[in-house]
C-alpha cells in the first residue's frame, strides 16, 4: 500500500482541505457535495497542500491505525498545552471506540 502522494503526478493527495476558518459559507446540507460545495467555497479557501508550507495527513477517525496516531499526537502536545492535548486525546478514544473501524484505502 503506498500514499497517493507517492504515486500520482502532481505529488498530489487524496485529500484536500478547505479552509473554513474566517469563511462566511452558509452551513447546509448538501445533496450532491462535490458540485455544491466547488458553487460557494472560494478558490483561496482551498489547499491540496502542494507545498512544503502547506503539506498536511489527513487521518479519518474509522482508519485502524488513528487511535494510536491520535495518542501519540497528543502525548507530544502535552508539554505545551495540556488542554488541546486531552481533546486530541478524546479523538483517539473515540477512534478506538470506532464501530466500523477499517484499514485506509
């Protein structure tokens, strides 16, 4: 199993993120997300992390292997800030608690 980085031309994820932090998007749901989404997020929002600046791991909280990435995330965390550190925390616990756990595709 290899990242999608490694293997597609641009070095190019699977994801991209969007943005949302000083964004005013009106928050709906949305039938079809890919057209919808693409009509009301500006372009600025958006990174595919195409940068040694912008590189980013997106790691789903069903993926087998979050709970213990999670946890040691939050062990490094812990000696600069103990109360984002015991979110992070909260996040592998409910990863662990994950009922439809699975490998990453």
């Amino acid at each position: 199993m290899k990242l999608d980085r490694n293997i597609t031309k641009p070095r190019r994820g699977k994801y991209a993120l969007i943005k949302l932090r000083g964004l005013d998007l009106p928050f709906k749901e949305l039938k079809e997300p890919e057209s919808e989404l693409c009509s009301f997020v500006p372009t600025r929002a958006i990174d595919y992390g195409g940068s040694a600046d912008t590189d980013f791991f997106v790691i789903r909280l069903k993926d087998k292997y979050a709970a213990p990435a999670l946890a040691a995330y939050a062990a490094g965390a812990m000696r600069d800030d103990a109360e984002y550190a015991l979110e992070v925390l909260n996040l592998a616990k409910m990863a662990a608690e994950h009922a439809r756990q699975r490998m990453p595709d």
